[in-house]
C-alpha cells in the first residue's frame, strides 16, 4: 500500500470532501497551497487573523447550509475564540431544541516536542470534552486521520480534530480508495495479555516501542488507541482491561482532570471491570507546568517510552509472587 | 420631529404600527407573567426600543437572516415569528421554538431567517456574519443583519467583524441599538467617541447615526444599507440611539442607576405614539382603527398564553435530547 505523511493524508481527506460536496469552505489565516490551488479563494479563505470571528462565522455558516471547516492551525490560537467554542458552537443546537444542525469542523495542532515552549506546546484537548456539544478526536496515523477527518467533515455536529504536531511528518499506510472510520471506535492497536495501555497520539508509537521491548523480557502488552476522544469508546477500552487487570494510561497532557482521569474513571465506574484489576491504575502524563522551552526541561516534562515502561513494570510489580498465591 | 414618511404603502406603515405594538404588549405580558412565576429566570425587555428591530426588519426580505441579543423579544416579533412557540418558550413548554431548552434569551426561528437570540453579549456578531458570507456564496442577493448593542460595540468581535466583512464586501447590516446603557454603566463612562457608527471610518465603511425612535428614519438608513449590501457594495454600520424604557431585567429590586429625568424624556419620545400620531395625520388611521388593532394584538396574546399553558412541559427524560444532531 502506498505511504502518506501523517499531514499528506489530512490534507487528501479534506480535499477529497471537498471534491464531494461543494458546501464546504475552509477557512484559515494562511491559505493550504494546495487545497487554495484545487478550489480557489472563494473556497479556500485566508483570514485576518481573528479566530473568534472566524470561528463564530463557521456557525453562522453552518446554520445556514454550508459546512465549514475553520482551520486554527495550533491549539494556542483558539483560545481567543472560547465564547464561540463553548457559549456558541457547542450549545447552539441544544439550546435552540435541535431545529438546525452546524455541521462544522475545526482543526488544530496540538502537543510538544517543537521545543516552542508553553503557548505552542499545548495539549488542552480535556479542557474541550469537559463542554458538552462537541464531538473531537486525536488521531495516530496517517490512516486514521485519514478517516477520521472524513467522518467529522460528513458529520452534522461541531467536530474539533486534534493533530499531533509530532506526528505531521510521520509516514504509514493509506488506501487509495475512499473509507471512513467511525467516531467512539478505539483501535486495538497491539494485542497482549498481562497490561494494557491506553495512549493518544504520539504516545501510541511510544507505547508500541514499549511493548516491543518488554516482549523481549516476556511481558505482553496491548495497546488501546481510543482515537475518539468524544465519544469515548470505554466498551473496548474495558474489555482490553477486563483482560489484562492492569492499566497504564498515557497522554502529553498533564494528569489533573485530563482525558487520563477521564479513563480511570471508566474503569473505575464499572463494576465488573473493577473487579478484575490486579493493580491500581498508573497515568503516565505530562508534568503539571506549562511546558518549558530548553530541550533538558521539556524531555523532562514529556512522558515517553522508557517513563511508560517505568509505569508498566510498577502496575507489573509483584505479579508472579500474587499469582504464585 | 418625525421623519417624513417613506414610500410605503399605508397598509404597510399600519403594519409597522401594528408590529411595534405586538412587541410592546407580548412584553408588558411576559414581564406580568414574570413576576407572577409563570416564566423563569431572566427577562430582558425591549420596551421603549421598538422602533429600532421593526424599522430595520421592513427593509428586508423573509429570506434575508438576523441575528439578536440577550434583548431579543422584539427582533423576533420584527422577523415575524410566530407568538405562540414564543410565548411556550418562555413558558418553558415542548411546544416553544427551542422545547423549552432556551428561554427568552435564545429563541430562535431559522425557518424565518432569526438566528437566535444570544446571552452572551456581542456573541451573535461572528455568527451573524458567517450569515452574510453564507449569503454572499449563494449569490441570489440575500443580506444578514446583526443587532447588537452599545456595549458590544466594545467586545472584540464587534471590531473583528467589522473588519472581515468590510475587507470581504459581505452583504451585511450592523445595526447598534445604542441605549447608553451596558446593563448599569452608562456609555458615556466606556466610549471614547459619543457616536458608535464614528468607528465605521476605521474600517471603511458607512456609519450613520440615526434617531432610533424615529422608526421611518432608522427604516430608510436600513433600506439604503439593504440595497448597497445587495449591490455587492458591503456592510453599513447603522446607530440607532434610543432608551430602553425599563431596567436592565425585569428581576424585582433590579436596580436602576438611571436618572428618572432622563427616562420620562425619553418615553415623552415614544416611538409608537409618534408612528400612531403621524398615521392618524396622513392616512385613515382613527380611534376605531386603533382600538381595533389592540384588540387583535390583546386576542393573540391572550390565544399564545392559552396555548403556553395547555402545552406540556418536556419530560425530564428530554434534557438528553438533541445533544447531537443526527
């Protein structure tokens, strides 16, 4: 199968819409060169840079049969736009008894590892589920931004897709031919046996490599790709733990009321999956600072591979001896 | 002095009178009906205002798109909605605009282009404007409008907006009901300039002043803004400066820094007394004719609560409805 840039297949996604349904316009402070190529300026706006104007238009828009897609480029940038986000786009058609739908999509960048310090390094994403009305996910691969874009373009609801700024270069698979993958879907990205660990983004590549090199020792590993982010598939995510007993949860955020706790929580709620850990639950997240600049503090800020095997080996911790008992 | 009568047909002019009074009645009842516990959490009346939303909606089309504010009673009547769903809304009936999810601070009526009122202040100008630059890609000459008021001529998406649709030449009105009053803080205390429409030449664009108890006037700036945004000339920023005859809501001990003199100038100005006394003067508009028109305004008013009460409120299961749309 061919291969695409994590970027490249988000790009194909939105084009290929567009291509589609000639409803949709994108709007961001720089125009995509290729996209402004394809369906010109009328199709294809650069902006002032006035994401909250931009961002309430897309809703306006919306309402009015059109299916926006307001591109903020990095995360940092939408928080000029937060009344628009959560008073406007997230309750309009709640609030409004659902006589309309706002098919609308933002995009963003999100996470670390730019060395572009705290206003571009952010991983706000729980900040956004906490508001109820919008629908977001954090995608992987190349496929699965792929599909997932598809899917939020040719969804009738505010839909907020978080990319990996770590990712945007990385290459992996894409069909040619056209396919969407479902929102609250996780994806089983490696199957094991003794843990499970549930990672967004960057970090299901630094939880695979985990896993990989744990093998070697005979422990296996299984990771959980939630993608969705709202909904949240806690179906599998349970189920991968109802088998495991142990859970290690991975995120470039920081831990307090983040998408980590929300996951604990899921585990924690359920009866039958509580049952069955062996272990408490183990975040491995982001230190809870702004992240720094300096490439000594930032790596020490990040979470990755060898802090996730840190965190398997403690939820691993005296597992012969219990099950020797 | 009232403005001479544009070129309107009478019964036209009478509608406008007629509209006006709807909106003044349904309030002087949803304010009753307020105190008396019948609706719920906050009324922001329009009263004193009315010139403002009818004036400017008798320049457009039914296919033409508003937006309003946390004000919005009167926008809604102006647009033509419907006092039934208005009044069970505010009833917090199933039968209401939003089944009883929105109250008085977010009716809307997409059917008939009101994109809603908004609780937040100056948080209808972006969205509005997404109106107008929907209009102007469907190209068939629509224009949108956005109410707002003196205090959110001071909110940055007011000043955003302005910019955008200017530099993109949208088909928009931006229509500033300045009733020198942010809630409790007088405009004079947060304006630098008096005349909010002056800030129209930063972006390049039209900005008049107009007496917006005067309804012809603030009608004939509309219409002008209405045919140039058509034209594909761009927006026109419109001040209607006018008072708002109660306090900010109708909540009881509300207070009301305001100075009585001021108010009693203002009402003295009555923008529907002065519609009633020039159509007494130049059309066949008499007593008959007036007692007649409150009439049918008290009779739908009175058939709109009826059906608020008889309709059910939502079941509590219904709050987890229409989180998303399908």
């Amino acid at each position: 199968m061919r291969e695409l840039t994590y970027n490249e297949a988000a790009v194909e996604a939105v084009a290929e819409e567009m291509r589609r349904d000639p409803k949709i316009f994108y709007m961001s402070t720089d125009a995509l060169p290729p996209l402004l190529k394809e369906f010109g300026a009328e199709r294809v706006r650069a902006t002032p840079i006035t994401e909250a104007a931009l961002t309430g238009m897309a809703i306006g828009a919306a309402g009015c049969g059109f299916r926006p897609i307001v591109d903020w480029r990095q995360v940092t940038f939408c928080f000029v736009a937060m009344d628009q986000i959560v008073n406007q786009a997230a309750k309009i058609h709640y609030m409004f008894g659902g006589q309309v739908s706002f098919p609308i999509l933002y995009r963003a960048a999100v996470g670390g590892g730019g060395l572009v310090a705290a206003q571009h390094s952010q991983s706000p994403y729980s900040m956004f589920m906490n508001v109820a009305g919008l629908k977001m996910f954090l995608p992987s691969t190349p496929y699965d931004i792929k599909g997932l874009l598809k899917t939020a373009i040719r969804d009738n609801n505010p839909v907020i897709s978080f990319e990996s700024s770590r990712l945007m270069a990385r290459k992996g698979p894409v069909p040619e031919e056209d396919y969407t993958i479902p929102f609250g879907k996780a994806d089983i990205k490696r199957e094991g046996n003794d843990v499970t660990v549930v990672a967004l983004a960057w970090l299901v590549h630094e939880a695979l490599a985990a896993a990989e090199e744990l093998a070697r020792e005979g422990i296996s590993v299984e990771v959980v790709d939630p993608r969705t982010l709202v909904p949240l598939d806690a179906e599998t995510i349970r189920n991968s733990v109802q088998k495991t007993g142990r859970l290690v949860i991975a995120d470039e955020a920081g831990p307090t009321a983040g998408f980590s706790a929300e996951v604990a929580a899921v585990i924690a709620e359920d009866a039958a999956t509580f049952a069955r850990l062996k272990a408490p639950v183990k975040r491995v997240c982001a230190l809870q600072v702004p992240i720094p600049y300096s490439p000594v503090l930032e790596n020490h800020v990040f979470p990755d591979r060898n802090r996730i095997i840190d965190g398997i080996r403690e939820v691993l911790r005296g597992r012969r001896s219990a099950e020797a008992a | 002095m009232q403005s001479l009568s544009p070129n309107l047909p009478p019964e036209e002019q009478r509608e406008m009178l007629r509209r006006m009074l709807t909106i003044r009645r349904f309030e002087e009842r949803a304010s009753a009906d307020y105190l008396a516990g019948k609706i719920y959490g906050v009324v922001h009346c329009y009263i004193g205002e009315e010139a403002v939303a009818v004036g400017v909606c008798t320049a457009l089309e039914r296919g033409d798109r508003i937006i309003s504010t946390h004000r919005g009673h009167g926008h809604c009547i102006a647009k033509g909605a419907d006092l039934n769903r208005m009044m069970a809304e505010l009833y917090g009936r199933q039968t209401g605009y939003c089944k009883g999810k929105g109250g008085s601070m977010h009716i809307a009526d997409f059917g008939i282009g009101m994109l809603g009122a908004n609780g937040i202040v100056a948080g209808g100008i972006a969205i509005v404007t997404g109106a107008g630059l929907a209009a102007q890609m469907e190209g068939k000459g629509g224009v949108a409008v956005s109410f707002f008021g003196d205090g959110a001529s001071n909110a940055g998406p007011f000043h955003e907006c302005l910019n955008i649709a200017a530099t993109w030449k949208l088909p928009m009105l931006y229509v500033c009901e300045n009733n020198m009053y942010a809630a409790q803080t007088a405009a004079a205390a947060t304006h630098a300039l008096s005349d909010v429409a002056a800030r129209a030449t930063g972006y390049g664009i039209p900005g008049v002043v107009v007496d917006g108890n005067d309804i012809f006037a603030v009608y004939q700036a509309a219409n002008r803004a209405v045919e140039r945004a058509r034209s594909g000339q761009g927006p026109t920023l419109i001040e209607c400066k006018t008072y708002r005859w109660r306090a900010h809501t109708e909540r009881r001990g509300q207070p009301d820094p305001r100075d009585p003199g001021e108010r009693e100038a203002w009402m003295r100005r009555d923008p529907i007394a002065q519609l009633e006394r020039q159509l007494r003067e130049q059309s066949d508009l008499d007593d008959a004719g007036m007692e007649s028109m409150e009439r049918d305004i008290m009779a739908a008013l009175e058939a709109a609560v009826a059906f608020a009460e008889a309709s059910p409120f939502p079941t509590p299961e219904q709050a987890t409805e229409d989180a998303f749309a399908a």
